[in-house]
C-alpha cells in the first residue's frame, strides 16, 4: 500500500442509529483492499434515498438493522492505494461511483452493471456510506476528475448520472423536444443533460415556484405549475403533434398520467420516479395508437467519464442551496426533509 504514512488511525463518521438520530462517532480509518483506494472524502450530496432511511429506517426491501452512515454522492481525494491498483495514485482527485458490481454476472458482462445484483451500493443497508473523513472504494469505482472541477460538482456526477442514464434510456436525440415532470435535483439535472445533449425544447412540470424557476435557469423553456394546469395541455398548446420525449422524475402517478398524453406518435417515456402509489388508470390505446415506449431507469452504468465531462461546465450552486460540517449531519438530513420548497440540493464537508 502506498502513501498511507499521512493518514491518522481514527476518523469521524455520521452514523444514523435510530429514526431520526444521528450520531458522529471516532472509529478506525478503513484500511483499503489489494483493489481498493482510501479516499479522503471532501463532499458529499444528501439525497433523497438518505432523507427516507432518516426518516423511515427502510426503503422497500432494505432495512436499516444497525447503525448505519448514510451519503453515496460523494467526492474526495485518494491518500492510500491497494498493490493492485494502476490507475490512481495518492493525490488523486476523484469522484466515487457508489454501486460497486460483480463483473462477472449477465447483467454486467452485458454492459447494463447497474442491474447486477451482488451490487454493494453506499448507503443501502447493510453497506455503509460517505459521512465519514475517509472511505475505502474499489479502485474501478473511482474516477479522476479534472484539476478545474471543484469537489461539489463532483459528487454531483452521481445524481447527473441518473439523468443522463435516463437520456440515454429515453432514446433522446438531438432537436428533439422534451417533457420532464418532478423538478427535483434529479429532475432539474435532467434538465441540465438535455440541454446538453442536444434537447430541443424542454417543457417541465412541478409544485414548487423555486424549482421552476430554476429549471428555467438550466435550460427549461417552459415551467408548468402542477397545481395550475396539466403538463398535456401546455404540450399541445404549443406543439399539437406532442413532445418526442418525455421524463417522469417525480415518483407520483400524477406526473406519470400528465406525460403519457403530452406525447407525440413513436414517442418514448422513460420513468426514474419511485412511487410507492398504484398507477389509477393507463389507457391502453394510447399506448398502441400512438406506439409509445415505456421504458424505466435503475440508477446507471456507464455514466462516470461523460457525466463529468459535462458537469465541466455546469455551476451547481445553482443546486446547492445548504452546506453543513460533518458534525452537523443530523441537522443536513433534518434540513433536506423538512425543507422541501426552499432547499434543493443539501452537501456535507467531512473535512469541516
Ligand atoms: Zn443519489
Ligand atoms: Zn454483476
């Protein structure tokens, strides 16, 4: 193992240990794998699937059992490097890819890693996270990032991931117009990779006045509100033939139902949002008249090299709106869930 000399025995983690609760705890620095590297963490991003296991202790099938450290959007810098690892050295600069895969199954020899399932994803039980100064992650989960990429824009590759994983899924191409419901971070980063990637334009939906806005700011041409009006009916106001495209971030049944009829024929609508409501009704001609693809999005593969390519050149304080020290985990979480209309992306510092 090289470089470890600067690196101290014990570190500070966040460990969540009851609804609600958590708690900063000295335990020893992991000591990284043959395959492995110790990052230095320097940023990490609260997301949505950590507010849940704060608040609910489970999502579906995963149950926190024990204590558990919460944050996979994460970011750092490599201190320690196991033998076997080439292409990172201590000083690295880098961006952790959280789901680390098998390799070996169907699903990852066919390219599509994010279905493996011997998956160990951060912070998902039983696997611990990236509130912690340090963490050990295999070496081909961990990307090196560019001198001029600052730490938050790369742990924000993680959740810009899932929006060009579901670009790519959506079959998206350049000129083509889009429609995206729930303008969440995942939701206004969909935005942001549309654009990026060619969208012509991208009409959006959601509740929350800020979230518009900043969906405007990132690219949107037209922000519908919710509560206001139906996503369809602007759609077909201004294009009658319908959108190429369409996206569902919002994880509602709502969202779901006002994109399908905003589509055009040969439309393709791929669907991110978890939503543990039933679907009301699904006219099925709609699908077969108009020949709609309903596709879903599973997190991602093959997104790391691009997703920061393109985060280069994305200012994600338009995103991040609170930043709290590792000490004040409990409080980044208690921040996120509560302040849902005014806080849009949360990041700790576990150096701070
Ligand atoms: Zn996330
Ligand atoms: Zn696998």
């Amino acid at each position: 193992m090289a470089g470890s000399s600067a690196v101290p025995k014990t570190m500070k983690a966040a460990y969540l240990v009851g609804t609600r609760q958590v708690e900063i705890r000295e335990v020893p620095v992991p000591a990284p794998a043959p395959d492995e590297v110790l990052v230095r963490v320097e940023a990490v991003g609260v997301c949505g699937s950590d507010v849940h296991y704060y608040e609910h202790g489970r999502i579906g099938r995963y149950v926190v059992e024990g204590p558990l450290i919460l944050g996979h959007e994460a970011s750092g810098v490599v201190v320690a490097a196991g033998h076997l690892v080439k292409h990172l050295r201590p000083g690295q600069r880098v961006a952790i890819e959280p789901g680390v895969t098998c390799g070996r199954c169907e699903a990852c020899k066919s390219g599509r890693y994010n279905l493996c399932p011997h998956v160990r994803f951060l912070a998902t039980p039983p696997v611990d996270g990236a509130f912690a100064q340090y963490i050990a992650h295999r070496a081909d989960f961990v990307h090196p990032i560019p001198d001029d990429m600052s730490y938050e824009q790369a742990a924000m590759v993680e959740p810009f991931s899932v929006a060009l994983h579901a670009i790519r899924r959506s079959g998206m191409r350049p000129g083509d117009r889009v429609a995206i419901a729930g303008m969440g971070p995942v939701g206004l980063l969909t935005v942001a990779a549309a654009r990026r990637l060619g969208a012509g334009d991208v009409i959006v939906s959601d509740t929350v006045d800020k979230r518009l806005q900043l969906a405007l700011q990132l690219g949107a041409s037209e922000a519908v509100h919710a509560k206001q009006g139906s996503l369809a009916a602007a759609v077909r106001e201004r294009w009658p033939e319908g959108v190429d495209v369409a996206i569902e971030t919002a994880g509602h049944p709502d969202a779901f139902a006002s994109l399908l009829p905003a589509l055009c024929r040969g439309g393709r609508l791929a669907v991110v949002g978890l939503s543990p409501l039933p679907l009301k009704e699904l006219d099925l001609t709609q699908l077969t008249d108009g020949e709609i693809d309903i596709v879903g999005v599973f997190r991602y593969a093959n997104t790391y090299p691009a997703g920061i390519q393109l985060m280069r050149e994305l200012d994600v304080w338009n995103l991040i709106t609170d930043t709290f020290p590792l000490a004040e985990t409990g409080d980044a979480l208690e921040r996120a869930r509560t302040q849902k209309s005014e806080s849009v992306k949360v990041v700790v510092y576990p150096q701070a």
